[in-house]
C-alpha cells in the first residue's frame, strides 16, 4: 500500500467533510509533519491513520476499504482507456483522457500504467517514432536492469511485454524468455492488475512467436490463454487468442482448423458487441484471409449447423 496516497485520500475526504487542517491535525500531528506525508518525505505511521481517520467519524478498517475500492476503481478506467486504445477507438479516448485526473492517483502503478497508455496512443497517432517509443517504455521500468529482477510488478511486465515489437530480435529473444519464466511461475509476480496483465503477456508471446513462423509454439501458448480464460472465467484478450490460433493454422495448411478460429474470432467479437473492436478485427481478418464477414460466417454456419 502507498501510504503517500493514503495521506493524500484521508485529506481529500477530510476537504469533502469541510474540516479544517489546522482543526483536523489538532494533538494529532503538526502541519509540518503532515504535509511530509502528503509529499511523500515521510511515511505516515499507522497510529496517526487510526487517529485521524477517527476524527473524520470513520472506522480505520473502512477506510482502508474503501481506499482500496477507490484503486481498484482508478485501475477499471485505466484498463478501459487502453481498451479504447488497444481498439484504435481514438474518439472515446479523447473523451475519457478529460474525465482522468493525471495530477492525483491513488496508487503509483495505476500512474505508471496510464503513463504507459498515453505512450502507446500517441505512438498509434504517429506523434512520437517506434524509437522513442521504445525510449519511453524503457524509461518507465528501469530496462534492462529490470531484467536482472527476480520478482517483477505486473503493470511492470507488461510494459517489458511491448518492448518487443521495439528492440533487436536478440532482445526481443531475453525478453520473452523472461516473461515465460515469470508467467510460469506466479509466485515470482507481483498481482495487482494481473487478470487483465496476464491474458496481454499472452498474446504479445503469441505474436512474437508468429513473427518468427514459430507457429506450434503460437498454438501452445494461445491455447494456454483460452485455457486460462475458461477456468477464471476471465475473457479479456480471448478474441487474440482465437485470431493468433487461426492465424497459426493458416501457415501451417490447417484450413479446417483455420475457419474454426476464425469463426470463433468472429463470434468473440461479435459477443462484446463494440463497433470499434469488429471493424479492427474485421478489417485484420479480411486482409489476412482474404475473406468477406457475411459470405463466411453464412457458409461456416450451413457447413456446421445446418
């Protein structure tokens, strides 16, 4: 827990509660001291949280859970504004960048995530090179030292996860051999946005692998992400492994298989019911295929149901 932004939050509420400092720290804690904890210079000790939070009428226990239902919802919107951008939905974008408060998160890897996001779009909208992409995604998470660590944040993975379509193929090999050993072993990943993080490191292994024309090892992995999504009932990301999948079988002359996946695709997609995700994968599958939607979801359905 960053106890910066608990200070932070425990201010903000006493503001909603039109307290004054000056009353708010009374024999509790001096001024100075507390505006330490707001700068982050000190860490506030949990017997000032318990005092304080009292005086806001609030039980120390529900405060933090509600500290922690408020992270939690500050990593929904973070995790819906990459979606938009992921989907190449730049007017939704736009509308949420104005709805987030990017002076005040609650939670430090929520603020590296959303820095992340906001490389990523503007690298979409051609405003910065694949170089200076690169430079900023590596700035964010200490690379390459950080892969000399034996234990990496979630949010910290990801960002590692897309310096691969940036570095050298030598590179790109070390990364992914990193990112295999630590989704391998959970116990050396540190969660916080991992149902969502964990299904992304699966589809940039499965890209990287079909780049490469490794194409049994993009089924093995997508497959372990459509395995992972049916027992956690966790769906994010299940549209790429399909679309990876058919992909795959289309190099290696599985035609069958291929419109299995491709069917399955269509129909992923179609359940979000998102006009911006059909179009890109549409416009992905109709180029990579050589097919039309109506035409092949028509006679893939009187070929299997009818």
């Amino acid at each position: 827990m960053n106890l910066r932004n608990l200070a932070i939050y425990i201010d903000e509420i006493r503001k909603a509660k039109k307290i004054t400092r000056e009353d708010f720290l009374f024999e509790v804690v001096s001024l100075r001291q507390f505006k330490r904890y707001l700068y982050g210079d000190s860490e506030i000790p949990f017997n000032i949280v318990i005092s304080l939070t009292r005086r806001l009428d609030i039980e120390p226990l529900n405060l933090l859970y509600d500290f922690e239902q408020e992270i939690k919802k500050e990593t929904k919107t973070i995790n819906t504004l990459f979606y938009h951008v992921a989907n190449y939905d730049f007017d939704m974008v736009e509308e949420l960048l104005k709805a987030i408060n990017k002076d005040s998160f609650l939670s430090e890897r929520n603020e590296v995530y959303y820095k992340y996001t906001l490389i990523t779009y503007d690298y979409f909208k051609k405003r910065n090179s694949g170089v200076q992409t690169a430079s900023l995604y590596a700035s964010l998470i200490d690379y390459p030292e950080i892969l000399k660590y034996s234990v990496i944040d979630s949010v910290d993975m990801f960002v590692l996860s897309n310096l691969i379509g940036f570095v050298s193929k030598e590179e790109q090999a070390v990364i992914v051999e990193k990112i295999k050993s630590l989704i391998d072993d959970e116990s050396k990943v540190i969660a916080g946005n991992i149902d969502y993080t964990y299904p992304r490191l699966i589809t940039r292994l499965g890209k990287y692998y079909g780049m490469n024309k490794m194409f049994n090892e993009v089924i093995d992995v997508c497959e372990k992400g459509i395995n992972n999504s049916m027992e956690s009932k966790n769906l994010y990301c299940l549209e790429y492994f399909y679309y990876y999948i058919a992909l795959a079988h289309f190099r290696l002359d599985n035609f069958e298989l291929r419109d299995k996946y491709i069917f399955l695709t269509y129909s992923t997609v179609n359940a979000r019911n998102d006009n911006a995700m059909f179009k890109k994968f549409n416009s992905l599958i109709e180029n990579d295929f050589d097919i039309k939607y109506d035409r092949f979801m028509n006679e893939y359905n009187i070929k299997h149901f009818f």
